[in-house]
C-alpha cells in the first residue's frame, strides 16, 4: 500500500477558539475561498506564513487587517518576475539534491522544515505594509472577555479570525505503528520498516522537494522501483 495523503492532514484550531464570543465568525484557513466569508469589520488572521500572508493581503482591501505571528524569513525576490526563473532553476536543484538526508545540512534542516511554517514566498513583508496590514509578531495566546488576546495582553476588537494555523497529523487509520519520535512516519526513501506500506509526499520525505511538485515524483519513482523489485524477488 502506498499511502500519498501527505501529511494526513486536520486543521489545526487552538482549543481556547471555542472561548471567542459567538459573535466572531471564525474559519480555517482550509475552509477560506474568497473575502465574502468574513463579517464586515476588523479581521485577524492568526500565522504569518504563506496562506496568513495571501489571506491577509487579500482582505486587506476591504478590511482592517491584523496579521498574527512570527514571520521565518521571505524569498528575497519576485518569484513571479522573469528574473525568478534562473534563480528558480537552481533552488530547485538546492531542494531536491542538496537540502537532502544525505547531507549534514539537510538533515539539520528536516526537523526545522517540518515543525515551523516557511517563509513568505509571493507575498512580502513590504506589500503588506503597503496594503495597511498590521503585523503583530506576537502570538494569539488566549482569549479574555471574549476577544482574542495577543501574548502582550493586547486584545483585539474583531469580527472575523482566519485560523492559518497548519495542520496535524492524523495516523490513527493506519492499523500498524508507523510513527517514529517525532510523530511521522519512519521511513527510508518512501519505504516503511513495515514490508509492503510505502509514503510518498511527506514533508521532507527525502528531501526538501519532497512536498513539492516538482520533487515528488522523484520519490514516487524510486517506491515504485521498490516496489517492482519485490515483486520480481516474489516471483
């Protein structure tokens, strides 16, 4: 069996989000589509990664946006731009050959990758604040009277949140132990300890292009390899 359902993903929703007075619409930045989900009024989107940065850039023009979270770094340049290309082809090179379990640096790099969002990639710093967003770097660490707290007491008047908060992990519908310290699944290569149960598509599964559609396939073919050789040997 080869299980490609990444990373087995649940929205991830703080616990204290059922405390934020009923009034507050709130949503999954897995459920959002298009600016007319939210109430008219302030906004908070909660996670400075990708999906925050685009939501948040995006509602900016009808609303007063605050952007919650820490932001890891941007692409320092326009990844839409012709110029983007040529420095595109050699990131691509960087996260499918050397940002590898191969090499000291990847292997530093995985666990790094695979618990703290990515930096921002179209949307910057600079168009956020040009668009009128607030960037708040403290974190959402509670709720008090209803409203969302920031971890410096603020508190927030809203009438929307977008939860940009990731997601988990769910292995439970595997039958068989698969995960490993961390919470995902050991493997080596897409291949499980366990004969037969294969991964493709994880975070880092490899490499950091293993989530990348321009890396999985590489994966996808050496568990097919894999797999083509059991069943030779079966045979």
């Amino acid at each position: 069996m080869v299980v490609a359902s990444g990373t087995f993903q649940e929205p991830i929703v703080p616990p204290f989000a059922g405390q934020l007075d009923p009034r507050i619409a709130q949503l999954h930045s897995a459920d959002y589509r298009n600016p007319s989900q939210v109430a008219d009024g302030p906004v908070l989107v909660v996670g400075a990664s990708h999906s925050g940065a685009d939501i948040a850039l995006e509602l900016a023009r009808e609303h007063q946006v605050v952007l919650s979270g820490k932001v890891h770094g941007e692409v320092p340049f326009d990844i839409e731009g012709r110029p983007a290309r040529v420095v595109l082809r050699g990131l691509f090179f960087l996260a499918n050959h050397v940002l590898t379990m191969r090499t000291p640096l990847g292997r530093r790099m995985r666990p790094e990758v695979r618990a703290h969002g990515g930096p921002l990639l179209r949307v910057k710093r600079a168009d956020l604040r040009a668009a009128g967003v607030e960037h708040a770097e403290m974190r959402v660490a509670g709720v008090r009277d209803g409203r969302p707290q920031l971890e410096d007491g603020r508190l927030l008047d809203v009438a929307t949140v977008v939860w940009c908060t990731g997601f988990g992990k769910d292995l439970g519908w595997i039958d068989i132990p698969v995960a490993g310290d961390d919470g995902w699944p050991e493997q080596d290569r897409g291949a499980s300890a366990t004969p037969g149960l294969y991964f493709v598509g994880l975070p880092f599964l490899h490499a950091f292009g293993s989530m990348l559609i321009g890396g999985v396939g590489r994966d996808a073919a050496r568990v097919a390899e894999h797999i083509a050789g059991r069943a030779v040997g079966v045979s």
